[in-house]
C-alpha cells in the first residue's frame, strides 16, 4: 500500500481524464496554445506639437488619454515628471515642464517632479573613451530616479512622462527606457522628446551615452517587453504611428553535450513558452564544472568573457575561484572576471552590485569575446547580477547554491533589487526595482547543495508550504476547478502535497548540517576562505608589484597591518548569505605584530589546495551516510526541486510570464513575510552594531519568513470565518510538520534577540507594516482607505483561494485586508502562538508547543495529513 493513498480514500481522478468532459472543455486549464514564440515590440510614436502647450489641460489630456493603461485600469492614479537638471536651463524642456505641471493641476491628477542629476544630462566629449567611471554616473542616476518615484508613490497605476531636452543625442533619451523599466509592478511609461527617429531599430533599441547600458527590445531573453509604450514628438516630419519589430528568435544553450550523461538531470520548463534548460548534474563535483565548461566552449567557440559573481560566503567556500578556473582554461585565453559581493538581504541594493571595475569589464568585451555573466550562489545574487545582465543587455547564466536559487529564482523571469535606505541599511521594500530578463542556461551541481545552511534548507520548505496551502493537488479535477483560468495549467500541473512524503529526507539533511563534525569542517573551510580572499585583495590592490620585491607587503601599504593581524582568525558563520558574515577579529584586535603578507601570499596556493581537501572530506561525510538516509535526503531535494519547478510553469509557460496577474498567486503569504524578514534585518544590522551575538537559529531567510507568515495568513483567514475546522487545521499543519526537524519556523529566537536589544512588541509590529504599506503589489486594487492593504487568503481548504469582488477577474486573487488583522497575528507571533509542530493524537491531528515529546513520527503525520486532504478533495468532486 502506498504511503499516502489509505484503503478507505480513493485516488482523485486526473484532470487529463475530464478533458472531454462538457463541464471541462471549455477551460483554459486543458487549452495549450499552439506558438507563443513569436514575439514583436510595438512603440507607438503621435506628434505632439510645442504649440499645444498653449493649453496646458489639453496637452495632458492628449497624454493621458493616448498613452495606454495597465490591464484592468481605466485611469491613470498619478503622473511622476522626470525632467533634466534645472542647471541645464534648457528653455523647451522648462516649457514642456511647467506645461504639464499646470495641466495636471487643471485636470485633477497630482504631478510629483523629479530632477535627474546634472551630470548625466551632458553626453561625454565626443571621441572620449567612456569609462567605468562614466557607467557609474549613469547607474546611480537611474536607480536614484526610480527609488526616487517608489518613495513618492509610484506603483503600476501610475504614469511616467520623461521630458527630453534640446539634443540631438538619443542616448539621453535612454534615460526612460531604464527608469520606466525599474518598478516592478509596473509603471506606464510615455517619452517626450525632441530627437527625430526614423529607422524602428531607434524606436526599440536605447543605450546610454557610455554604451554601457543596453535596452534592445527584439533580444528574446526580455519575451517581448519594452518599458515605453509611446514617445511623444513635436515633429511634424517624423512618421507618426505604431513602430513594430519583431522579437529575435529564442536561443537558450545547447545541451546536446550532456544528452548521453547518466549523471545529468533535465526538469523541463516554459516561461512564455521558451523552453529554458534545467540541469542537474549529480556526478562528482569536479566532473560537474568540467562538464559546464564544455557548454560553454559549445556555445561560445570563438571565446568569451566570464564574469562569475558570487556572494562573500560561497566565494569563501571556493565555488566562485573553481568555476573561473575551469572557464578561463589553462591558458586563461578566456579573460575573466571573478565579482565578489556582500552577501544578505540587507545587501540586495543596487550599490552592492554596481562597480567601475565590473563595468569596465562588460565594457571591454567585444563581439567576439562577449561578456557572459554567471550568478554563482543562492537567489539573492541570481536575482541582482541578473538584473546587472538585464541593464547590460549581456548574456547570462544561474548556477545554484541553494536549493531556493534553483527552483524559485530561476523558475522565474524577474530580476530585482529591494529598496533599501542606503543610510540605515534598513529594508524599504522587497523586490521593487527590477526587470523581466532569462538566463540563456541554469545547470545546478547537486554537491554544492550539501553546503547549504539549516537557514536555507527551511527557506526552500517554507516556499513549498505556501505553494501546497495556495495549490493543492493541481492535477485533479478539482484543481482543474479551482484554478480553471490557468492557459494550458495541465502541462505542468503536479499533485504539490507529495512534497509531504519527503519529510524523513529533509529531517536527514537537518542532522547532517548540524552534525559537529560537519559544522566544524564547514567553519575551517570558510576561515581559511576568507584568509584567501583577503590575500586576493591584497593582490589586486598591490598589483605587480609584490611579484617582484621581498620586502614587506605591509611596508609598502601601511594601512594594511590590522587585516594581516586579522588573517589568523578562525571565527566565522557557517551559514550561508545570512545577514551575519563578517569577520570577527575582536579576539585578536589590531595591536598584535602583523604577519609577513608577503609570506601569506606565496602560501596562498597551499590555502587554495587545504580548502579543496577539506570540501572533498565534508562532501565525503555525505557520501559515508547509509544508503537510507542518502537516497531520502536526494530524494527530498529532487522531488522538490521538481514539484516547485512544475507548480511555477503552471503559471508562467503560458498565462502570465511577467506575473502581473494570475502568478501572482506566488506572493501567498508574502505580504507579512517581507516585513518579518526586513525587521529580521534590521534586528541583526542592530545586534552587530552593539556587538550583540546573533545565535545561528535566530537567522531567518526569505522562506522560512513566507513559511512563519503562512500560518499568520492562515489566522487571519480563520478570524474571518474563511478557513474553518479541518481545513484550517490542514493549512497549518503543513509548516508545523516540518517544523519538528529544528524549529525554523518559530518566532522564539528572534523574540530572545529582541529582548537582547530591548525591541518591544509595538515597535516590532509597527517595523513590519511600515514594509507592507509599501508592498509591491499595490495599485492593483484601489484600497476604500490607508488603514488597509492588500493580500491573499485561503478560503474552506487548502489549494482554494479567496476570491475578490474586484471586477477585474485577472486580479481575482488579491483582497483587501485591514491593517489592524494584521497587527493582531503579528502581536500573537511575538508572544510565541505559532511556535508550535504537529502531531497526532488518537486520530486526530494536534498542535503542540515547539519542543515537547511528539507521540507519532513525522511520516505517519505526513500521511495523516495526506489522507485528511484527500477527503476534503473527495467532497468537493463535482
């Protein structure tokens, strides 16, 4: 008998087996669409002459009423002015300016003016090299407009106008593109400028004036999406209408070279029906880069430029030095690049991620040796550098560290920063700014995953429990009810809750990282990582000059000797792109007589070959395990992998790629989740501030945020009389079931964190809804006032999503909330109400408190579970 199909409940019939039903046929769910590969950008151009602005009203009134609205809106909220420097004193700009100001005020639509920075209002000196420096200038310019419109309201009911100026250089226009593209819910964004353009390559291809910056709308990688839907010219002798181009076809790596590889993986994948490859190579590590290599010379065989990016942990772990070795070659004819960055959620801004060097790089590579970015590491660095792809217009490839960067990061085509207050580090929002842009490949080396944190292997479980609470069994007929308005859904839809019966793997993968012995491998190789990376810094800072004396590196840079002092520390965090990774060097302080550098550096090599032996003696503890506990914990890792890969496909490989609607299911219990996450990290910037120990089970990511907050969803929908009995008992019992391994998804030790630095209750509540009054997904719904927000719900049972009286059916799923629901589970999660697991009882499924004595094993609670859900499924069969 099967663990998870009891005698007494039957098997749901398929959704596959009702496709000729007459109640089904009809439904999107069972309807793939033929070719969605042909893509075009369309830029509507109308003339729009200076002598209208006359009347101030009526020259708005035309923009208003010619530039198209989002779906589902019939008017513009607000309109963001973004115009040149004032310094500039460009007379027809100033006119343009002052005529939309009046004529919003004369229409009754508030206008907020922003001003770009001077110096990016004037193009470099004709045949003057553009330089990092250059690219630098027009990044922060770009970003600083777009937080700037996000902190004045802006969301995807707003309008963009960029003004242009009296220029003749289109690349100032360019400006629009990047902005406009920025917000990631979308803004409407209209170009007024005084360029003539002629060919349609001018209408859909913008770069900025140091080339660096590159928006060509035809490259397939961004499906069709361009950010300005209609430039607004006064000349009268430039052709006016749509201006239409077709889309490059869609060219993703080959995989021809691994199809006879046994070790090789494929879970197959559509985003906008592309077909993006998806391997996992279960073979020995070092076979595994070799074997990416390959791909890469296939694909690129007159040479390339790799840019591998990796955050400070995973490059202390040595991934990110091995994969440029491996791509450069012997002969290092392929001169790359190895970008290091500070690794958190705190980190995930943009000036993280932009550098001179960087983009000089990109900068310096030629068509024929094009620059090739590869995201080396966990989601957060996928979702920036890609984004750093996306702005360059380079090709680009994820490698996941982490199970979360593989099958959620990946599974998707947006690439963002978060808002962050550069000042306090403190998180404004989540994933606001950003861009719709695919890698050409993601290849997952399954070894890697072995070094994964506690912290991460919860982020990857609290995802999937939101996934089974807001899908279900998707490949029944009654998920084909439930989500009937999904395009071709049948192709990828998956019984999510098998992820259930993975429980055993994932409490096994639990107790290997947290083995001691394995803990300690860990902290020695990211200690001797680190002392790597800092002697590589010295090198880069010394140049060549250290390869040619034997004196002292410290005497020739005398502002060294407290980082030699500090080279001998073995302190470090063995968890992964947490918020706590820096170097602890108080033990030692900056008094101690430094080390020779010079001696350190010659040693490098030897740092280099112990880090790589102790990898091999930590992936061999894995391998020492009994057949047992490896094949459930390879199981728990495929099967999720997979599961979530199919659930997000669902969605994107036909309804919605861009997930403005219906994928916006994915942002189930989100909505709290970032604003736990963000306090999370403000409460760790804090405690390292007053030198504050942050324990490693009070490190909380992204995942095990939206697990924590799926249980808050859950209350709310209770308290609203939505989710009721078993099917509330349900919901919650799926976090509380994973949550017996090690309680990654209890409250406890972030309230003993903040008790440490005397955070109250109220100020914990209020840090969190300052986030969600400036979540992403506002101005989909016109909220009846402040106090409330906007969210999602489970209605009856799990996989049953609550409907909005919204009339826009694309928005069905996001309902209005009040703010003090929200403040009322959040008040119970600090007192310690969700700190609780699952068990059963008699027969009846029971929430204890984290910690006590469970009576039944977490798989005969899995299958409990399964067989409850099942017959809530059976009673609503049509």
């Amino acid at each position: 008998m099967s663990l998870f199909l009891p005698n007494n409940v039957s098997p749901l019939p398929s959704a596959a087996s009702y496709s000729n039903h007459e109640d089904y046929r009809e439904s999107e769910y069972l309807t793939l669409p033929k070719d969605m590969t042909h893509r075009s950008v369309s830029v509507d151009s109308v003339h729009l002459s200076d002598e209208s602005r006359s009347n101030p009203q009526s020259y708005v009134r035309k923009i208003l009423t010619t530039t198209p609205k989002p779906k589902g809106r019939y008017a513009f909220s607000n309109i963001h002015l973004v115009g040149p420097s004032a310094k500039l004193q460009d007379a027809q700009a100033e006119h343009t300016i002052q005529t939309i100001l009046d004529g919003s005020s004369a229409n009754g639509i508030k206008c907020t003016l922003h001003r770009l920075n001077h110096e990016a209002c004037v193009s470099p000196k004709s045949g003057v090299a553009c330089t990092g420096e250059q690219a630098m200038l027009e990044y922060n310019t770009i970003f600083q407009m777009a937080s700037s419109m996000l902190l004045h309201k802006a969301d995807r009911a707003s309008l963009l106008l960029y003004v242009g100026w009296s220029t003749s250089d289109a690349t100032l226009d360019a400006y629009a593109a990047f902005i406009g593209m920025l917000p990631f819910r979308g803004v409407s964004t209209a170009l007024i400028s005084r360029v003539k353009r002629s060919s349609v390559q001018e209408f859909t291809r913008v770069c900025t004036p140091s080339a660096t910056f590159v928006y060509d709308g035809i490259n397939a990688a961004r499906m069709g999406k361009y950010p300005i839907s209609t430039i607004y010219s006064p000349h009268a002798d430039v052709s006016h209408g749509s201006k239409t181009c077709d889309v490059q076809p869609w060219n993703p790596i080959g995989t021809s070279t691994t199809e006879q590889d046994e070790e090789v993986i494929r879970i197959p994948f559509k985003i906008g029906g592309l077909a993006l490859p998806m391997l996992t190579h279960n073979g020995s590590y070092h076979s595994a880069i070799q074997a990416f290599a390959e791909l890469l010379e296939a694909r690129y065989p007159k040479g390339y430029t790799p840019i591998v990016s990796c955050g400070e942990t995973v490059d202390a772990l040595g991934y990110g030095q091995d994969m440029l070795s491996a791509l450069e070659g012997v002969d290092g004819a392929n001169d790359g690049m190895l970008f290091v960055h500070k690794s958190g959620e705190t980190y995930k801004r943009y000036d993280n991620y932009g550098t001179e060097e960087l983009f000089s790089k990109i900068q310096t590579s030629t068509k024929r040796k094009p620059a090739v970015i590869i995201a080396l590491g966990g989601g957060v660095n996928g979702n920036c550098i890609g984004l750093i792809a996306a702005l360059t217009n380079v090709e680009f490839i994820e490698v996941p560290t982490t199970p979360m960067h593989y099958n959620d990061a990946v599974t998707s085509a947006k690439k963002a920063f978060s808002l962050v207050d550069e000042e306090n580090d403190t998180i404004l929002s989540k994933n606001i700014l950003g861009a719709f842009y695919l890698p050409q490949l993601a290849y997952c080396i399954n070894e890697t995953l072995l070094t994964i944190s506690v912290a991460n292997a919860y982020a990857t479980v609290g995802e999937s429990c939101k996934t089974m609470n807001m899908l279900g069994m998707a490949d029944s007929v009654v998920g084909m009810r439930d989500f009937s308005n999904i395009l071709g859904a049948t192709e990828f839809a998956s019984d999510f809750t098998t992820i259930l019966s993975e429980v055993s793997g994932f409490e096994y993968l639990i107790q290997f990282i947290l083995d001691s012995d394995n803990v300690q491998l860990k902290e020695r190789i990211i200690s001797i990582g680190k002392k790597i990376a800092a002697l590589r810094n010295l090198e880069q800072e010394s140049g060549e000059v250290m390869k040619h004396t034997g004196k002292s590196i410290t005497r020739m840079f005398p502002s060294l000797p407290s980082l030699a002092a500090s080279l001998d520390s073995t302190t470090s965090d063995s968890s992964i792109s947490s918020e706590s990774e820096e170097d602890d060097d108080s033990e030692n302080g900056t008094d101690s007589e430094p080390a020779d550098i010079s001696d350190m550096y010659e040693d490098m090599d030897s740092l280099i070959e112990e880090r790589r032996a102790l990898l091999s003696k930590y992936r061999s503890s894995f391998h020492d395990l009994s057949e047992s506990k490896k094949a459930a914990i390879l199981s728990f890792l495929t099967t999720i992998n997979r599961e979530i890969v199919r659930a997000k496909a669902m969605f994107l490989a036909y309804s919605d790629p861009f997930e403005k609607y219906r994928a916006l299911l994915f942002e189930y219990a989100h909505t709290l989740g970032h604003g736990v996450e963000a306090f999370a990290n403000d409460l760790y910037l804090m405690a390292r501030q007053r030198n504050v120990p942050i324990p490693v089970e009070a490190l909380r990511l992204h995942g095990q945020c939206v697990g924590m907050a799926v249980l808050w969803a859950g209350d709310m929908s209770r308290n609203l009389g939505k989710l009721e009995g078993k099917g509330y008992t349900l919901h919650q019992s799926f976090p509380y079931l994973f949550n017996r391994a090690a309680g990654g998804f209890s409250f406890a030790p972030l309230r003993d964190l903040c008790d440490a630095l005397g955070v109250s209750k109220a100020e914990f509540t209020e840090k969190v809804l300052q986030v969600v009054r400036r979540d992403n997904k506002r101005g989909y719904c016109n909220c009846s006032d402040p106090a409330k927000s906007v969210d999602q719900l489970v209605t009856c049972r799990p996989g049953k999503m609550l409907g909005s009286d919204d009339p826009n059916a694309e928005v069905r799923y996001l309902v209005e909330v009040d703010e003090s629901w929200q403040k009322d589970v959040l008040d119970q999660a600090f007192d310690g109400l969700f700190d609780q697991v699952c068990d059963v009882r008699g027969d009846e499924l029971v929430f204890v408190p984290n910690g006590s004595q469970c009576h039944t094993s977490s798989t005969n609670v899995a299958s409990h579970i399964r067989k409850e859900l099942l017959k809530m499924y059976h009673e609503d069969m049509p």
